[in-house]
C-alpha cells in the first residue's frame, strides 16, 4: 500500500530548517504486516527532541529513514500470530518493541531490550528489515520500529499498548515517549517519594512530563530549571514551587531546598547540566539522567568524590524505566485523574506537509515549542 511519511535522507544542520527543509513529506510503498506485525492507521504524532537529533547528527542513524517515534493510532490490519492487539482497537505505539525474553526484558527492564536495540540501531523492525520503499524502490529505514510521520505504518505488535478509545489522539499521542520518559525517570529511575525535594533541568515536553510526575508524587519543594521565560512559567502553573534560570540555580537550589535536592532530572542533554545536578543535590542524591547529548561529549568535571565520598547517585534513565504495558495505563489513569495534565504541554497541531513539518522542526530547535503534534491521517478533527 502507499503512505505519506516524513523522510530525511541527509543530516542538516543548516538554519532555520523551515527555509532549508532537511525533511520532506513524501510518498512511500509499505509492506503488509509479517508474522508478529501489525498495520497502524496513525492519527497524532508528538515532534520531539530525539526526531531533531536524527535532523542534526546528534543521533546517528541509517539514512533515508522515515521519521516519529510518538504516536497513538488504530489497528486496521493484524498479521499472523498477533494476539496482543485487535483491528479497531486504539494503541499507543511505543519505541523500544521489547522482546520479553532476553536478561535486560526478564529482569523488568524492557526499554533496555537487547533484540529491540539491535533492530532499531539497523533501522529495521523487530521482527525482520525494513518494510518501507521510495518511488526508485530504494530502501527507506524505519525510526525506532515507528516511523509514525505518515498515514501509516507497519510496526511489531510489541510496539503497541491498547488504550481507552475515549482518550483524545492528542492527548494520549504523548504518553508514548514524552510521559514515558519524563515521568517515569522521576517514579521508576529516582523513584521519588512524597515529601522529597526535586529538581527538574531543562524544560521541554520531557522535562515538563518529569515536573508533572514529581507533583503527582507529591515533590516538595519542586524547582524547575531553564532558560525560557515562558517555560518556567508553565512549570510553575503545572505544580513547580520556585523556578530558575540556569545561572541561578547553583545558589537558588540549596536555598530552596535547605542544602540541595534529593533528586534531580537533567533532560537537557548536556555534560555540564549533569554536573550541575548532580552539585546541587545533597548527600546521598540522585540525579536521573534522561537527556541525549551529542556523539562523543564527555562528562569530565564532576569530582569522584561525589560517589564513594557523597553517596550521591547517576542514574541513566532511558525510556523513564518504563515497563510500557504497566505504565502507560497507570499514567493515563493519573491523567484522568488530573494528575497528569499533558494537554499543557501542547504547543499547537501540525499537518502532515513538507512545510509544516520543517517549520515546526524549528520551533523545537529554537525552544519556542514544547510539544506540537502532527495531525497525521486527519483523525485529530474527526
């Protein structure tokens, strides 16, 4: 069948991407489902940091590759042997398609999963290569078993977490990556408890999305960290107690807190960041770890003794930790309850063209968008 998708077929760095057009809305041949594989009818997509990161090189990837990692769908087309999804049900899709066997996926660490890593490194899917095909019939890979910048797509079924039909695209779109990540570093990874002071570094959809587990779990005080003006003041409509800019928060940090937090998010990306985290928790702190710097950064000013001699804690947090068929129902259900307000973070709704995509691709990387979804089959005004 043919699809519209997203599709960059070389890295760019060159600004503004709204004049350069790095991507480009193209027409594609996809696959029918395999064994284990099921067709997705896409309808939101979120545009997130690790999509730009493909754009610029920061995360090498094989190119041409179909972009969108973020995204929530209906199930047109099972494949054989799928039993974990039905046709018509709503799915979150999510980008690491756990295998459920190997050791990171038996010891309950499935956004670590050996096959899934593999397969998405090459640009495959988990159950066998690429299923999408240019006009010259050259192969486009997929990103991270999604590709969901298109009308639609063929993904493994492991990829896929059904959820309530009543929930919003828009609204559930972000609880693939965004939710995941950001709130699961602060619950699963820190494992935050109530009462404890945290503070979130760098405040896009992810580190908004650690701000909102933090209130949910019941952070006190809650500081939010970043350079944008308006970013901070959301964080502080979202639940943040106090707000900072970076250069701030080295002294405003322990002050508020009475001698540094018990835990820090860096979702920034940055080695400098993780120091500063990891300076201004306390003895015994931890810092989760979730942002993706680029190739070849280092982490080289930190002093040792923080470790043995301060008990504090670095803790890598991919995917939040997250075990995707306990979590995002769990965090859909804080939602509900109002816990989880993510319909905050959106930034607006973008259609799925080669203009809109690229413009919206510098909103992100100029920091004026948090998170903006992709209307991607025109499900979103259905």
């Amino acid at each position: 069948m043919r699809t519209r998708a997203v599709v960059l077929r070389e890295v760019s760095t060159a600004r503004p991407y709204g004049a350069t057009h790095p991507v480009a809305v193209e027409e594609l041949e996809l696959g029918a489902p395999r064994e284990g594989e099921v067709l997705v009818r896409t309808a939101a997509a979120g545009l997130c940091h690790s999509d730009l990161s493909v754009v610029n090189g920061d995360r090498v990837r094989p190119l041409p590759m179909a972009l969108g990692h973020e995204a929530v769908g209906v199930v047109e087309e099972t494949g054989p042997g799928v039993d974990r999804v039905a046709a018509g049900e709503h799915v979150a899709l999510v980008f690491v398609p756990s295998c459920g066997w190997c050791a990171r996926c038996a010891e309950g660490r499935p956004g670590l999963c050996s096959a899934a890593a593999a397969a998405n490194g090459s640009g495959g899917l988990l159950h066998g290569p690429p299923l999408l095909r240019d006009a010259a019939g050259r192969t486009v890979h997929h990103q991270l078993g999604v590709s969901a910048f298109a009308q639609y797509a063929v993904v493994a079924q492991e990829s896929l977490v059904p959820i309530p039909a009543d929930i919003p695209f828009s609204i559930a779109a972000l609880f693939g990556c965004a939710v995941l990540t950001g709130a699961g570093a602060v619950l699963n990874t820190a494992g935050l408890r109530t009462g404890q002071s945290a503070v979130v570094h760098g405040l896009g959809g992810v580190g908004l999305s650690a701000v909102l587990g933090a209130r949910a779990a019941g952070a006190a005080p809650l500081i939010a960290v970043d350079p944008v003006p308006a970013k901070r003041e959301l964080a502080l409509r979202l639940g943040a107690t106090h707000a900072c800019a970076p250069e701030e928060a080295a002294e405003a940090v322990p002050e508020w807190t009475g001698g540094g937090a018990e835990v820090a998010v860096e979702a920034v990306g940055s080695p400098a960041v993780t120091a500063a985290c990891l300076a201004t928790v306390r003895r015994g702190g931890k810092v989760a770890s979730v942002g993706l710097p680029g190739p070849g950064r280092m982490l080289d000013t930190v002093p040792a003794a923080a470790f043995a001699g301060e008990g504090k804690s670095l803790l890598g947090s991919y995917m939040g930790d997250a075990v995707p068929s306990r979590d995002i129902p769990r965090f859909l259900g804080l939602w509900r309850a109002g816990l989880l307000p993510v319909e905050e973070l959106h930034t607006g709704t973008v259609q799925l063209t080669t203009e809109h995509v690229n413009r919206s691709l510098e909103a992100l990387a100029d920091g004026t968008a948090i998170r903006q979804v992709l209307d991607t089959s025109g499900l979103l005004a259905a």
